[in-house]
C-alpha cells in the first residue's frame, strides 16, 4: 500500500527526530546564553570593584553598559530561536506534506476497492 | 495549569524592573542626592548588576520556554495519528476492511459511505484531538472504516457483529487484546438509539450519523422512488444536529448544512416534495 520511503512510522519517526534536533539546539542556545550572562555579570563586578564607592556616576555608567550587553545577548538569543524554529517548521511541514500524501493514497487506494 | 505559574513569573519580573529602575535613577541621579550614603550607593550598583543579569537570564528562559512548548505541541500533534501499534493497525484493516464492505449489496451502505464516515472521523479526531490527549485517532478512524462491516452478515445485528469481526480480525493480525478491544468498543455501539462508552465510539457514531447530509446519497434514494426510507431518514436529519454528541460534530453539521440545502432544493420529483418541503421549512428555507 505505501513504498518504504512513504512508510507512516519513517514520516513519524523523522517528524520527532527534526524536534529532537530542534530542543537539543535550544539546550544549546540555554547554555550558550546563560553562560555568557555570567561572563557580563564577573565584568561588571570586576569593574565596579576597580572604581571608588563614591563614584556613583562611574557605577551608573557600568551598569548602563552591562544592559546595553545583556540586551543584545538576549536579542541574540531570541533570534537564534526564531531561526532555528522556522528551520524545523519548514522541515517537519514538508513530513507533513507526505504524511497528509500517504493518508490521500489510502484514501484513493480505498476508493477504487 | 500552566497559566498560574506563568503569571507569578511575570509578576516576580515585574518586580524587579521597578526595584532596577527605581535604583537606576537614583544612581544615575546619585550625585545630587542626599538620601544614600556612597557606601549605599556601592551596594545599591553591585546589587543592580545581579538584578540586570536575573532579569535576563528569566526573560531568555521565557522565550527559551516558549519555543519548548511549541515543540511540545507539534510532537502530540504529529505523533496523536501515527504512532505505536495503532497506526498500523489503520493500515493493515483499512483495505481488508473496505474488501468486507464492499460485499454489501445495500447502495446506501456502499463504499462511498464508508468513505464519507472515515473523512468525518478523521475531521472530528483532528478538532478533538487537542483537547483530548487520550483519544485515539487511529482507532476512531480504522473503526470508521469497519463500523458497517457487519452488515453484509447481517444487517439488523451489524453494529456487534461487526465489532466482533474488527476485534477478531484485529488479534488474528499480531494487535495487542488492549487495541482489539478498542476497536469493538469504537464499534458495537454506533446504533443510533444506542449510547457509546468510549471517545473512540462516540466519533464512530456521530461519523456515521454525519453522512446524512450526503447529497449523493439522497439522491439515490430518491431516484430509486424509495419515499418509505425518505421518509425515515428526513425524520432523522431534523433532528440530527440535537441528537450528534460531539461539539466537533454540531461544527462539521452547521459548516455543511447550507451546501446540503442547496442540494435538496435541486432535486425535483414529486414524490419527494413533502419531505423537501419539511427540510427546508425546519431548517428556515423557504421553499422556491
């Protein structure tokens, strides 16, 4: 009824392994992000403690940085996401498209019986 | 469930932005204020640099979430109609169970009947299935395909015979007695008069009442001048929709209603006029 290609449990099989894929990168991306997270949080301690108490303009301007850093780290990480997403959504649409296609054979298959 | 979690989430972030940017503005304004000490000033800074990097890390946690939760999604929606044994139960039964209809003699249980109710079985699972994790599509939708099977043994007990031959068929094939037993459950019960016990054979039943708005169907009957069965079987659709159990099912019925209508009101002959003329003023259409 279906070729090993068109084999239902292969389109299944596939369809979760591209999902696999698509939360093994995001305990990438997780991993990336917060350890880079920490990196900015050492740098800003390590700045701070290089400037006097009194300098609350300095301290400011430190923390003023470290948003500017964390934002863009966490812009980039949502973009990561975005990318990676729509690269398992295309993927598992087209298993999608054969799964809907073996359902249809069957469909054909019935009607002509 | 996890809506509660969520908001507590965001309420605990909400927090810390008005603690970070209250202290902001106070150390940015430092120089001109009175109200802390350097010394408080120092902590208050060593303090924002955590809060700026807590706050990070739990909104990339959130976006972070979100995609798993998609995923999520997309793997119950991929995996509810193929997966485990189930699924090739489908494709086993589906032909052998179309070769059995097939012997039945009776137009109005034909072939394309069997069709019909396995494409309202499979619209039903795909509205229901987000809901209802438990339900199984491919027994709902292989148990579509059986539901009539018995038929061609005998017509007035066919609802349980057919269920015994599904289930029968379904071991004689390797399927576990858990699945077999699914499928005689989604069968033995499809009678309209009668009341199902599973999910399963309630998407059976209600598939099977659906192809009442079969126009094809109806045609049939009517060019085969059958006015008993009309008769019957226009009892039956005015009061199908009250009579469908299923949410899903009352949708599929109003979505295909008005084409139905259309139909009928094509059909001309004579003998048909009384009960065309009953459609269409129950169902609010004035007659032409």
């Amino acid at each position: 009824m279906t070729t090993k290609a068109q084999d239902p449990k292969s389109l299944n099989r596939l369809y979760n392994e591209e999902i696999d894929k698509f939360e093994a990168r995001l305990d990438k991306f997780e991993a990336a992000f917060n350890r880079r997270c920490e990196e900015i949080r050492t740098e800003s301690h390590l700045k701070l403690d290089a400037l006097p108490k009194s300098d609350r303009i300095g301290r400011g301007r430190v923390l003023t940085e470290e948003k500017k850093e964390l934002d863009q780290v966490l812009r980039e990480l949502k973009m990561a996401i975005k990318n990676s997403g729509h690269e398992m959504r295309k993927t598992i649409e087209r298993i999608q498209t054969q799964i809907d296609g073996v359902a249809a054979d069957v469909e054909n298959e019935l009607g002509t019986l | 469930m996890l809506k509660e979690p969520f908001l507590q989430f965001d309420f605990i972030l909400g927090v810390k932005r008005l603690v970070f940017v209250e202290s902001m503005g106070s150390s940015e304004s430092a120089s001109s204020s009175a109200a802390a000490s350097p010394q408080e000033g120092a902590e208050n800074a060593d303090a924002n640099a955590d809060i700026l990097v807590e706050i990070t890390k739990s909104e990339g946690s959130a976006a972070l979430n979100a995609a798993r939760q998609e995923a999520a999604k997309l793997r119950a929606a991929g995996g509810g109609k193929l997966q485990d044994e189930s699924q090739a139960m489908f494709d086993k039964l589906s032909t052998q169970g179309s070769g059995g209809v097939a012997q039945v003699v009776d137009p109005a249980h034909s072939n394309r009947h069997m069709q019909n109710v396995l494409q309202n079985a499979m619209e039903i699972t795909e509205e229901m299935e987000k809901d209802n994790p438990n339900l199984n599509a491919a027994v709902a939708e292989t148990a579509a395909i059986w539901h009539d099977v018995g038929r061609a043994e005998d017509p007035k007990e066919h609802e349980s015979l057919g269920a015994l031959l599904a289930h029968n068929e379904a071991l004689r094939m390797g399927f576990s007695l858990e699945t077999a037993t699914k499928m005689f459950n989604a069968i033995v019960h499809h009678k309209w008069s009668d009341e199902p016990k599973t999910l399963e054979g309630h998407i059976v039943r209600d598939a099977d009442k659906l192809d009442f708005l079969d126009g094809e169907r109806w045609r049939k009957r009517v060019e085969g001048k059958k006015y008993d069965e009309l008769k019957y079987v226009t009892g039956i659709l005015l009061n199908l929709r009250d009579r469908l159990k299923l949410e899903a099912s009352k949708k599929i019925f109003d979505k295909r209603l008005p084409a139905f209508l259309d139909f009928i009101e094509t059909v001309e002959d004579e003998g048909f006029e009384p009960y065309k003329k009953q459609i269409m003023t129950t169902f609010g259409r004035s007659p032409k």
